[in-house]
C-alpha cells in the first residue's frame, strides 16, 4: 500500500533517513544542553516581601504605635499594590514587613518597590524629629548561594570586618555574583568614658567635651594657591589619626584654661558597646558573608568559579584567618541531583522491564527509545524556556515518564496487533500511528489542561510548583510527536511477528477470557455496577477527611535549624554570652557526634540560604542558630538531642530546633492571628487559646507574640523647675542622652577602618538610678543635677505591640509532635466556636493553612475552564456529547484508589498529592478516550452495541493493565527514594493505578452500557 505522506507517520515513514538524523541531533544537543544546564536547589520563586524599618531612640512602644507606626503604615497602604502590612512595634524601633498582591508580575516588583520609596519619603517631614528613616529594603527576598565565615584567633572585630571586606571585595568580581551581604559585624568603636568627678572639678560637662571634639574635627576648603601657574587647592583643619592620640587633644575648660581629654576620662578601642549584633562560627567570633547569584545561573558552575576564586583569596590571608563555608547551596544540589537521577534510571529500567515483559524484547527497546529522545528533547525544550534544572522540574520528566511511555505502548501494540492480522509492516505502521494519533492528541491535551489550574495560580505555591505542569506539557507533547514518527519507523524495520504476541495463550489468555465474562455480567447491571462505584466514590470522600492534611513536606536537608530566645528584657550583653556559650557547647563533638559545623547569630537572622527560611526579627534578646550535620544523621532524633541536652544547661532561654522545611510557609505550624481595634480583646482570647493548646497531648511548641513587658525608667520633667533654673528641655534631653547612649564626637580613620569616636558619661552614672539622680544637666556653674528637675521612676512597658493591616494583632502559635497544623485547629475548633469575639474583631488561619488555603482556591478558580476544556476536547474527538460526559464523569472516581493509597502508606493529602490525583486523571481520561474509541470501531465494523463493548474492552485489556503496571512500577523508586516531598504523590498515584483499572475496564464500559443501550440490547444480553 502506498505510504499516505501527507499524515505525520506518512511522512517519518517516507523520510526515514532524515526522521532518525534529526532526532539524533535533537539527542546530541540537548546532550550537550544538560553539560551546563541552569541548576538550582528550588525554583526561582518571586518573595513579593520587602521590610521597611524606622526608628526613634528613647519612645515607648505605645507612644512609636500613634506617632510612627500608623503614618508609615498608612502611607504603604495607600499603595493599590500592597497586600498585607504586618508591623512589629518595639521601644525605639518599628520593623513593617510588606506583602505585595499575587498577581504583581517578577518585571514590576522593583518598579512597584521604587514607588513605595518615593511614598516613604513623602511621609518622613511628617514624622518626629529624630526618626530614623524609614528606610525599605526590597532585598528581603534573596537567597544565598553560599555563606562564608571569616575567623581567626587573636583577631579583634575591626580585624575580622576589614577581612571580611577584603574577601568580598575578591569575590565581587565571580561571574554571576548578585550580591554580598555582610552579617555579625561588630563595628570598631572609640570611646570616651568620662569621669563626673574629674569633669565637675574642670567646669566642664559631657556635652562641652563633644562639642569641643567637633569643632576640631573640621576639614573644609579654604581657596587656592597659585605658584608656579600651578594651581594647588588649600585646606585647613584636620583628624586624629589614631585612637591613642585621643589623649592629648586640649579640652578648653573654665577661664580660658585646657586640660588633656585623657585627664577627664577613659579612652578606649573596641567593639560596639552594648553590642548591636554579632555571631559565631564553631564556637569562635565571626563576620559572615552571605554571596548571592544571578537568575539563570548554574549553582555547581557557580560553585565551581566561586571555589576558584576562594582557592586565590587564602594564601592571601594572614596566619590564623581562616574563610570557611558554612552553607553552600551546590552540594545540596548535587546531592539532589544524583539522588533523582538515581530515580530516573531506577524508572526508566523497570519501565522498560515491565514492557519488554508484555510485548517482548525488540517491541520493548523499540517502545523504549522514545525515553531518552525525550528526556533530552525535554531538556533543550526547557533550557530555551529558561526552566531550571531543580527537584521540580525533574520530578516532572519523572512523573511524566509513567505516562509518555504508554504513547509508545499503545503504537507498538496497535502494530503488533495489525501484523498478527495479516497487514505488510508499511502500512501496519502507518495505520498504528495514523490511526492513534487524534485519541493520543486528546488524551495527552486532556493531562495538560488538567495541569492548567496548577499552572495558572498566582500564589506563591502556585509558582513553586508551576515549572512541573510546563515541563509535564512539553514532555507528553513531544513523547507523542516522537511515538507518532520515530515508534512507527523503528517498529517496521525491528519489530517480528512472534508466540509472545498471541494475548489467547498462557496466563494473558486466561486473563482475558476470565475479563470477558465478567464483561458480560458488567453489561447485564450497569446500573448496580455503576451505583457501586458511586458508593466506593462517597466512601473515599467520606475517608479523606481523615487523612492529615499539609502544604508540603518538611525539607531533607542535613541542617536543623534553632532559634533562641531570652527573656524580653535580657540585655545584649546577656545574650551575646548566652550565644557565645551555647555555641561553645555545640563544637563539643563528644555530646554531638553528628554536628559537622554550626553558625550563631546573635540579634540577628542571618542570611536566607533557601527560600523557605523567614530570616528571624533582629532582636537583641534572640539569637538563630543553623546546625550542619554529617550525612548518615537523623533528623528527629539530632533535634532530640539537642533540646534534650541544652534545655536544662539554658534554663534562662527558649530553644524551638526544628527541620527546615520547602516553600513559603513553614510546615506543621498552625498559625491563629486574633486581630481588631481593642487589644484588650484580643489578649483575653489569645489566652484562652494558648491555655488550651497547652493542655493538648504532644504538643511541642506553644508560642504567642504576647511577650513579657519590660521594665522602663521614666524621667518626668517638672516644668516650673525647669524654668526657674534657667533651662530647657531639650538641654536635660541631651545632657541624659549623652550619659546613656553618648554623643558622637568624630571619627578616627585608622588605615582602612572608620572608627566612630563616642563621648558618653562613666558606666558608673548609668548603673543606678541614684547616680543618674545626681546628674549634673546645666552648666557647672549652677550645680544642678537631674534629680533636682525631674523624678525618675520605674514602670512598665510593653515589649512588642503587632499588627496587622492598620489594626492590632495577636498571634499564637502551635506546632505539635505528630498532627499537622490542620489537625491542631480541629482539635481547638471547639473553643473558637465558643469565642464569642465583639463585632469588628476577627480570627484569621495564618501559616501553613492560609497558604494551602490560597494555593486551593487558585485550583478552585481555574478548574472550571479545566473541566470545560477538556469537554471540547472529548467533543472534538468523538463528535458525541454523551461520550464525552462519560469520560468526564469517570474522572472524580480516581479519588477511591488515591485515598486507600495514601490512608495505607500513612501519607499526607498535601500539594503534592493534590498534583497526583490531576496527573491520575489525565492516565484515566487516556484509557477512557482509547477504550470509547476501539469501541467506536467496532460498532462502525458492524457489532451490535454490547459485543462491541466487550470486544473493545477484551482488546483494550493488555494495553490497559500493561500501563498501569508501567506507571505503578515506575513510580515505586519514586516512592521509595523521591523523599517526603514526592512520596504523598507516588502514594496517591500508585494507589490510584491500582484501582484505575476498575474505572476503566468496570465503570466506562458500565456508564457507555447505560448511556447508549436500547430495548432491543437489554433482550439480547438477557438471552445471552
């Protein structure tokens, strides 16, 4: 029979040279495509998160609310792309973080963040003087590659801070750096510490001598100087040069006289005092470099140049400075990579073994060429996309694999078929690849477009799982181009005719013959058969419920990470001690074996050095700990160990060590936000709700943002003293600064390093409240002190008032040993029912569940165009309303098989699982469409309805166990090594398969009865 070249296999066929040559080249390119191919640890996912900070030294956190809080918060509000405003409300400090809607694309994020800079400054006039900022920093977001420790024994702060610039400035010049941010640095600092003895008996004070400072220290241009027709620019004044010279400057004192600075005071050089921030690398002092990487970068080629260029910097470094990694992100890639492609090939040989099984060897290798072609085809497809090599996308080549396969299956079968029928090996070819080509083009749209609600999301999840629908869809595509062209080509020139295709002798035959009477009983009650099904349909709805829900798994790095934290008042000083020693305790290799190395920030989070990590507030009453352990370690039982041991060492701090965990929201924590205008309220129902999570079994962690009050020192002013003493506020203002926080003065350039220089009074005057009672506040002359202006008491003041959106929130938090966050708020739901909140008070489900919530309803939103577009595609393909209904309401009866699958395997219904059940549905809409098309056949070849349908099923019956058995066996390595990411997944697909087959050899040939059968058919099967 002449080749028909206008058909897609007609024309493989007649150009075969060029068909294999292509695909070939296709194979070698995408080959060389993968050598480089962009790689990251995750996706590249758009944080529309930014954090805006102000401050005012001094203010209560009461007063910070009214007069900084809500003008900025209102100015960010006004803009129409803002979403959420959660601010954190502290004595002198506010920290806004800024949720922008989910719809704002990654192009105009930095253009919307530019516009909220330029509200910001519109806003700053009207705050108090003083305020600090506020400033925005869009960086919040940015994730680090790898981070750095610079240490050294024997090296002070200023040291290790001008090294740590040093080794950025090197690495400044990588290719692909983004960006290096610097963390615990603990600025170098001068201070001048005066004796109120030695400066009452000058007839000096604290502001004098900073005044003095300043005046010195002034560099200005005076003119020019022309000599010679040069012209040489003049310039007077000049700086200390170093500290030590701080001793001998002349403070002008009384009567015209000066003494020696070093003759009022102290002088000394070090680190900032009280200590803003710091860290700790392994137990010793750190500063920290956080690198970050361009977009569209490879992390192991990355690593590799940053590896290069760190190899050039060491021999640089002095003796005993040493430039560690602490975090780096390509070993977790290559890691991951290695695992998955273990996966892959672990897949790819028990696919092929379990086709070979059924149809051969030579009609097994041919089905199985189309596997690598794919792959590689793939990778090409997506390296011109600009999708990333990451644990999605790959998941995606491998889930696909159990589905792309079964185009090839269904080709060559189809061939067998016609060849064991008598047709020449040309036209068998051509009729297998012409002949599946619109019911593969269906079914293969039909997978896409369920994937579409996945992919059409605007969350954050949303996003991170988008790259699996878009590799999903090139992958099935181009398996079907390459099943309709390069299957038919090799199957004529190696596949034979042999014994192992007579499906009438051995077990199969068997089989087949015990199918097809159950056919015939299938036909006989469509109806039972199909109310059934619809009973084991309600059940699995009704079982379902009681399967644990979650967002996504917990993430199987070898890192714990700890936040901890001291009491609400705790000084700096306090915690960088605490830190200091908890580190100290972690280098202890013989309580902690599996610690390889640790890092500690003190009032400070850190870098983010994967997407899902929030970097802690910075604090000075917190530190955060990350804790890398070796290989073989378990998770549960290191973060065991650790609290177990050092609980009862820190009883004076609160340790939540905890996994890491994928996404946005952290994993297992449930999350309740009381929020409206009277705090009052809120604070009464937090408490309620906090005691009750307490009083639950299990419960591992408990925690509210309602923290302890601090203690405050008031200064109240008597005005009328004030007066009749010839002064003024802002002079007492300034005169009980200048004792607390001090004066700056000037600054020191000591070779590289800029040194602050600080006036302030003795520690002395700051210990106690009588010695700041006798704090002289007016010129020496008048002799008088604080205490006789002013009372000075101690109250209390809240240490952090939230909120949320302009209103007040209070937050508590749950996360239990073993139910998830949904679980946690089923426990409670009895006592918020019975919170009786007044009108304007609500109570909102944040965390993990607000997520899940979100990442749901954008499935929700777009599902119905899902659904309607695959009912024009069934239309399509069988021109019959009814047939594609049948196909449709087959669909929802994937959920039976995907419950018992996850309720046996202890599973969770996470996202993931979600995606397995879209994926379960697009195999069973392919079955259905080739099963409603055989049928179609037959019935157009003559058969009466019920024959048809039972010769079709008998027909369809290898093909269709022979793919659910590729698809559960491929996603068994899946399941077995994928981690607790894709294990949810490969539960709710295996399950589904298994049962699949009910659908599509029980329930489709029971609906199409019912949906087609006459009078006529209801007395011939009653014969029968």
């Amino acid at each position: 029979m002449p080749l028909n070249r206008s058909s897609l296999t007609g024309a493989a066929l007649a150009r075969p040279r060029f068909v294999l040559v292509a695909a070939i080249l296709t194979c070698l390119v995408g080959l060389a495509a993968l050598m480089n191919f962009p790689a990251t640890e995750e996706p590249s996912v758009t944080l529309r998160t930014a954090t805006v900070e102000a401050y005012l030294p001094g203010e209560s956190a009461e007063r910070l609310e009214k007069i900084l809080a809500r003008p900025i918060e209102e100015a960010i509000r006004g803009q129409s792309e803002v979403k959420t405003v959660d601010t954190q409300v502290r004595p002198g400090a506010v920290l806004i973080y800024v949720s922008l809607h989910d719809n704002v694309d990654r192009e105009a994020t930095a253009a919307t963040w530019q516009k909220l800079r330029s509200r910001l400054a519109d806003v700053q006039p009207q705050l108090p003087a003083g305020t600090v900022g506020p400033r925005l920093n869009d960086d919040f977001g940015r994730v680090a590659v790898r981070t750095i420790a610079i240490t050294g024994d024997g090296y002070d702060a200023a040291k290790l801070e001008l090294w740590a610039k040093h080794v950025r400035n090197q690495l400044q010049s990588v290719s692909g750096v983004a960006a290096i941010s610097l963390h615990g640095v603990r600025r170098e600092m001068a201070y001048v510490d005066l004796n109120p003895e030695a400066v009452r008996a000058a007839g000096t004070s604290v502001a004098a001598v900073a005044k003095a400072l300043q005046e010195r220290d002034q560099l200005s241009a005076t003119g020019q100087l022309i000599q010679g027709g040069t012209s040489i620019a003049v310039q007077t004044g000049d700086r200390p040069g170093r500290v030590s010279d701080l001793a001998a400057f002349p403070v002008p004192v009384g009567n015209g006289a000066v003494v020696p600075l070093g003759a009022l005071g102290t002088i000394r050089q070090g680190p900032q005092d009280p200590p803003q921030g710091g860290a700790f690398f392994n137990g010793k002092p750190a500063v920290v470099l956080g690198v970050s990487m361009q977009n569209g970068q490879s992390v192991l080629a990355f690593a590799d140049a940053l590896n290069a260029r760190q190899d050039e910097i060491r021999p640089t470094l002095p003796a005993g400075l040493h430039a560690d990694n602490i975090t780096d992100q390509a070993t977790v890639v290559e890691k991951e990579l290695k695992k998955v492609g273990q996966v892959f090939v672990e897949t790819v040989v028990i696919v092929l073994g379990v086709v070979m099984l059924f149809l051969g060897w030579r009609s097994g290798l041919v089905t199985g060429t189309i596997v690598p072609m794919t792959v590689l085809g793939t990778a090409l497809v997506m390296n011109w996309m600009g999708i990333e090599l990451h644990q999605i996308s790959i998941a995606a080549i491998i889930i696909a694999l159990g589905i792309f396969v079964d185009n090839g299956i269904v080709v060559v079968e189809d061939y067998q078929r016609r060849i064991s029928e008598g047709e020449d090996a040309p036209s068998a070819a051509r009729a297998a690849g012409e002949t599946m080509l619109m019911p593969l083009l269906v079914s293969s749209l039909a997978i896409i477009v369920a994937f579409v609600p996945l992919v059409a999301g605007e969350t954050e999840t949303g996003e991170y799982m988008r790259s699996l629908g878009i590799v999903l869809a090139i992958t099935l595509l181009l398996s079907l181009l390459l099943a309709l062209t390069i299957t038919p080509l090799l199957a004529m020139r190696y596949i034979r005719v042999d014994a192992h295709h007579d499906e009438d002798a051995g077990f199969l035959g068997k089989v087949k013959r015990f199918y097809g009477g159950l056919v015939g009983k299938i036909l006989a009650r469509p109806l039972a058969i199909t109310g059934g099904m619809v009973g084991l349909l309600a059940t699995a709805l009704v079982l379902i419920q009681f399967v644990p829900q979650e967002l996504l798994a917990p993430s199987q790095r070898k890192q714990v990470q700890m936040p901890i934290e001291l009491a609400p008042g705790a000084s700096a000083e306090q915690t960088m001690a605490t830190a200091k020693r908890i580190s100290t305790l972690l280098n202890d290799r013989t309580l902690f074996p599996e610690v390889t190395s640790h890092i500690t920030y003190v009032a400070d989070g850190g870098p983010r050095f994967i997407l899902g990590l929030n970097p802690p507030a910075p604090t000075l009453n917190r530190a955060y700990a990350v804790i890398n352990l070796t290989k073989d370690a378990d998770l549960g039982e290191t973060i065991a160990r650790l609290d177990r041991t050092l609980k009862p060492r820190f009883p004076e701090a609160r340790f939540d060590t905890k996994r890491f965990f994928l996404g946005a929201a952290e994993t297992g924590v449930a999350v309740f936000r009381f929020i409206g205008p009277d705090r009052a309220v809120l604070l009464d129902a937090a408490r309620k709700l906090e005691t009750r999570l307490e009083e639950m079994n299990g419960m591992a962690r408990v925690r509210s943002n309602m923290e302890q009050p601090l203690m405050r020192l008031t200064v109240s002013i008597d005005q009328a003293k004030v007066a009749a003493a010839g002064l003024s506020n802002a002079a007492i203002y300034g005169a009980v600064n200048a004792i607390q926080d001090g004066t700056p003065a000037t600054i020191i350039r000591d070779g590289d390093t800029d040194i602050p220089v600080v006036v302030r009074g003795d520690q002395g005057d700051r210990a106690t409240i009588e010695r700041l009672a006798s704090l002289p506040v007016g010129p020496p002359e008048t002799g008088v002190s604080l205490g006789s202006v002013a009372t000075i008491r101690i109250a209390d003041q809240p240490s952090l008032l939230a909120r949320r959106n302009l209103l007040p929130m209070v937050e508590v938090t749950a996360r239990h040993h073993t139910l998830t966050s949904q679980a946690v708020v089923d426990k409670v739901r009895p006592l918020l029912d019975e919170l009786r909140l007044p009108p304007g008070h609500v109570l909102k489900l944040g965390g993990e569940i607000e997520e899940s919530e979100k990442a749901n309803a954008g499935l929700n939103t777009y599902a119905p165009f899902a659904l309607v577009g695959m009912l024009l595609l069934f239309l399509w393909q069988f021109g019959s309303l009814r047939k594609a209904l049948i196909v449709i309401a087959s669909m929802p009866f994937v959920v039976i098989g995907a419950t018992l699958g996850l309720t046996v395997t202890g599973q969770p219904l996470s996202f993931s699982a979600t995606i397995g059940i879209l994926a379960l549905m697009g195999i069973i809409v392919n079955n259905a469409v080739l099963l409603l098309g055989r049928i179609a056949e037959d019935r157009e070849a003559g058969m009466e309805l019920f024959p048809a349908i039972a010769h079709a099923a008998e027909m369809r019956l290898r093909p269709i166990v022979m793919t659910k058995l590729v698809c559960i066996s491929g996603l068994a390595p899946l399941f077995l090594f994928g981690g607790d990411l894709w294990r949810p997944m490969a539960a709710a697909m295996m399950g589904g398969l298994a049962l699949g087959t009910l659908i599509t050899l029980v329930l489709i040939p029971a609906l199409y009865a019912l949906a087609f059968r006459r009078k006529q058919d209801d007395v011939a099967i009653a014969a029968a």
